[in-house]
C-alpha cells in the first residue's frame, strides 16, 4: 500500500514537499516504517547520519493526530505524521 507520512520540524528536509510517500507491505508496524523510513534516507542521503538520528528518535502519528508506539499496526491508514525531537536551551 501507498502512505504519506507528512513532514514536521527538522524532518522537513527529507522533501522538498511537506510529505514523502512510500510504498509499504500491508499491515504493518511502526517500527517497520520506521525502517523502511531509514532505507529510504540512507539511499537517498547516504552522508547524512543526522537524518538517521532524525528518524530513530521520533514520534509518530496517525490519520487521527494521535502519537502511535512502535507495536502500532497500520492495516487501512494511509497518512503518518513524523514529529521530531524539539530541543531547545
């Protein structure tokens, strides 16, 4: 299945868009898109380890705009939100 995962904050730079979509198996957790999510950045930004740190350290939410644990499974759910870390001093 297709989903958008919509961009937030530091994670706005994996697109020149809002959102990437990607290309999923059916029925699947969290932290498979979150790996699926990491291949995409690896091959796509080789270099850039922070987006990796990005990725592994965010929430995630669903088409309801609640925060999702990795054990989460997708069946029918088309868009993810990607919510990073904020730090701030």
């Amino acid at each position: 299945m297709k989903i958008k995962i919509e961009l937030f904050g530091a994670a706005r730079d994996f697109s020149k868009e809002d959102y990437l979509e990607l290309t999923i198996a059916d029925n699947i957790t969290i932290k498979e898109v979150r790996n699926n999510l990491m291949n995409y950045i690896q091959n796509k930004y080789p270099d850039n380890l922070n987006y990796l740190e990005i990725v592994k350290n965010s929430a995630f939410a669903n088409d309801q705009d609640v925060i999702v644990q990795d054990n989460y499974r997708l069946s029918t759910e088309k868009k993810l939100c990607i919510i990073p870390p904020v730090g701030g001093g």
